[in-house]
C-alpha cells in the first residue's frame, strides 16, 4: 500500500465510532485537501462532476443455528421435537450480493477514491466512520472495478490489521464489537477469514451455551439454564426463531423430567406402602405367635423398634402390644412366676413406661415378692441373732438318759422377736418340744429388711439335747 504519512499509533484498528471523534479534526482537514484536488480534477476533466457515489447500509450477519447438542442429551428428547440445534444447516454468512448492492457509477474517480482510500488507511481509519473508512473507499473503487489489483491488496492489508482487533475482542468475549466489525467487512469480503472466524467464534459459544443449559434443564436446575440461555439470547447473529426452538426442546425435556419425577415418586410411594404392610404382617404374627419380646430381631419389640416414617402404625401397633405384655405379666403373677413377671414388667417400661395398668402391675409384683420372701423358710445363718437362750433339758428325759432333737418353725416379726412358734419335728416325739418351743420364745433378732422394707422373715432352727458324759 501507498504511504503518504506514518500511521498513527494513537488510533486502533476497527475503534468505534466514539473513540475515533479525537480523529475527526484532522480527517476533516485531510479530507477538504483531498476533495480540493479531486474537485480541480473535476474540472479539468469535465464542466460538471459526477455524482458521489450512493452511500451503502451495512448488512448484517444472518447466523444459522449451530450443530447438534452432546449425544448425551439426547435420550430425553427422543419423544420431543428435534432440537434447533441438530438441523445440520451450513454455517455461513448471508450477505448481499456486492454487485448488485450498489448501482454502478460510471463516473466514479478511482484515482481520488484510491488516494481517499490510501489517506484514510494511513490515519488507521478503517472503519469508522463508516463513509469516511479505508473500507468505504476501497469498497467504492472494488464496486467500479472489482479486479482493480492494487485496491484489491491495499484492502487485504487494511483487514489484516482489523482482524487483530476483532481476534483481541473474541478473546475478551466482547461479540458484540466483534460482530459489527465482521458485519462492515462481510460487505465487500463475505469469505474473508476475518468474518469466517468470528461467525465460528460466535457459533461455538452459542452452542456451547445451549448444551449447557439443556444439561442444567436435564439435572433439574431450570434457573441456571434459564439464566444461560439468557446469554445465548445476547449473543449477536441467530435469529429469534432458533431460541423459540430451543425453548421448545428445553420445555419437552422438563415435560418429559417432570414425568420421570412423577413416575419415580409413585413407584417409591408404592414400595414404601408394600414395604409398611410387610412390617406390619410380620408384628402381627409375631403377636400372635406370642413372640412379645424374643427372639432378638423377630420379637413385635424389635419390629417396632425399627427406623422407619411409619408413625401412626406403629402407635397402635406398640398398644396391642403393651396390652398382651399387660396380661402375660398378670398370668405370671398369678401363676407365682413373680421373676419372670418382674423382668417382664421392666421391658414393658421401656418399651412404654407411660401405659395405662403398669404401675398396678408393679405394685402387685412388689408385693407378692415381698410375700413369697416373707414365707419363705430362711435359713438361721441368715439371721442376725441378738439374743438366744438354751434350751432347759427335761429332767425326766435326763433321768432316764434321753436324747434327741426338735425342729421349731417360727417367725422373726418386724421387732425381732419371735412368734408363731410350732414343733416342725422331733426325736423322740413330745419328750422335747416344750423345752425347745420355750427357748425359741425368749430368742430375739434383728429385723429382716427386704427391698428397703422391714418384713417378717419365717425361719426354722434344729435343737439338740445331748445328755453329757
């Protein structure tokens, strides 16, 4: 390219229109200077100048939808609508046709347009602003003479140099100064790699986007695709029609979670529900099969101890079972099984220490233990004798030189003496009772104290009456 002047470092490529206004003063200055000598060429070459050349909109990018989701999707949308984004449609660019975007203008001065073109490129104004850029002039010249060589290369150059800029605002994700820059350029080079890249660029991103959220959409976190997709949406390029699209896909794939979640719901529902009849089927014949508290891990206790959301079933199935622990113990009771009744009774309290009838139930097995102790026959040793006198030998069983023993039956009351005094046995029979029942009578003990009351204690002691030598 034709350098008239250095180019001028102040101003980046591709710059928006805003930044380029501190240019402005001096392309107005470069610009009269060049219309001045392109004027007085005018004239020179004829009385009239020719008509500027018609001003061009700049087209915009039409971007297709881009390739299919990840295979991974695509079991949940078997039965729904295929996704806009599996279309399989070619990514590209539709653009006008240049040559019939303009009318051409036969009067057009290549020469100046050339020399404007070459001004504007040095001052690093390629693009804007827009009927003031290199890619204006040059584009006026290509629509003239499409094979004009040296335009053609002046112009290659220019883009090369934009196409740093636009590769610097893909990096940084700004698509939007992206694609208004590839817009311009897909004017006068719709194959240009420049617009090819950031199509792709844009492409990949929405498409990226979109499998994301219909990822999120499968797992069930609608608002973070909601909020990706969003993004999608501002992405500059696809038409409103693909994301109606792609909202459709996404709402069949929710419709068709939704009826997986209900679907699962109702089969967990119907195995919990199976599941509570079964533990009830088997406390009931556990009941029955009078299994209250044994065997460890089949008894109705261990059942309804189990962990489980069945509350109100288990409420009244832990009352039936009080109530047969209720009367089991009461048969033990009356049976005078009273240890077993007690052992009983302290599992049916931690099972349910509050149900009604229990603490009667205690009371009566207290008090028939006590009972049961108090007629049992206590071995003397286990006495604490306080006092006990001999008993008187008979004289006429010494007289004759009789021996023999008596055993006493009697009671030790809760003030230590003694009462209920009878002859349990004797050798010879009625030789010794008197004496021996006499000195059982002045016998004296210490209390006997049961579960921490003072009861009577039954007892029996063996007396001998030896004569000596």
């Amino acid at each position: 390219m034709r350098r008239t002047s250095p180019p001028n470092d102040s101003v980046p490529a591709g710059m928006s229109p805003e930044q380029e206004n501190s240019s402005l003063p001096l392309l107005l200055a470069m610009s009269g200077a060049v219309f001045l000598v392109a004027l007085g060429g005018w004239y020179l070459l004829d009385d009239e100048p020719p008509p500027p050349p018609v001003p061009m909109s700049a087209p915009t990018l039409t971007v297709v939808e881009p390739q299919s989701a990840a295979d991974e999707n695509k079991e949940l949308l078997d039965e729904a609508s295929p996704s806009p984004a599996a279309d399989g449609a070619d990514i590209s660019v539709e653009l006008p046709d240049p040559a019939t975007a303009l009318p051409e203008d036969p009067g057009l001065d290549i020469e100046s347009e050339m020399l404007k073109a070459q001004l504007a490129a040095d001052a690093e104004i390629f693009l804007y602003p827009e009927d003031q850029s290199a890619l204006h002039y040059y584009g006026n010249v290509l629509d003239a003479e499409p094979g004009n060589a040296v335009a053609n290369a002046e112009l290659d150059t220019v883009l090369a140099q934009v196409s740093q800029t636009v590769s610097a605002h893909l990096a940084a994700n700004r698509y939007q100064e992206a694609y208004g820059i590839a817009a311009l350029v897909a004017a006068r080079r719709p194959g240009h790699a420049l617009v090819v890249n950031t199509q792709q660029a844009l492409d990949e991103r929405t498409q990226t986007l979109v499998e994301e959220a219909i990822a999120l959409t499968q797992s069930g976190d609608d608002d973070a695709a909601v909020a990706l997709l969003a993004e999608a949406e501002r992405l500059p390029g696809h038409s409103a029609d693909y994301f109606v699209a792609v909202r459709s896909s996404i709402a069949e794939i929710q419709t068709v979670r939704s009826a997986a979640e209900a679907d699962r719901q109702q089969r967990s529902q119907l195995e919990a529900e199976q599941a509570k009849a079964a533990w009830i089927e088997r406390i009931e014949t556990a009941l029955a099969d009078g299994n209250l508290v044994s065997p460890d891990g089949a008894s109705a206790r261990d059942l309804l101890a189990e962990d489980n959301a069945w509350e109100a079933e288990a409420l009244e199935l832990t009352g039936t079972l009080m109530a047969r622990l209720s009367e089991n113990i009461a048969a033990q009771i009356e049976a005078g099984t009273l240890a077993s009744a007690e052992t009983l009774l302290a599992t049916a309290r931690e099972i349910d220490a509050e149900f009604d009838g229990l603490d009667d139930l205690a009371t009566r097995v207290e008090s028939e233990i006590i009972t049961a102790e108090s007629a049992r026959v206590a071995p003397l040793d286990e006495l604490v004798r306080i006092k006990m006198v001999p008993a008187r030998y008979p004289r006429r069983a010494e007289d004759r030189g009789v021996s023999g023993w008596v055993d006493v039956l009697f009671t030790v009351t809760t003030d230590g003496t003694t009462d209920n005094i009878e002859v349990a046995g004797a050798e010879p029979e009625s030789v010794f009772d008197s004496a021996a029942m006499e000195a059982v009578r002045q016998w004296e003990f210490e209390p006997k104290v049961f579960r921490g009351q003072i009861i009577p204690q039954q007892s029996m002691a063996r007396l001998s009456f030896v004569l000596s030598e």
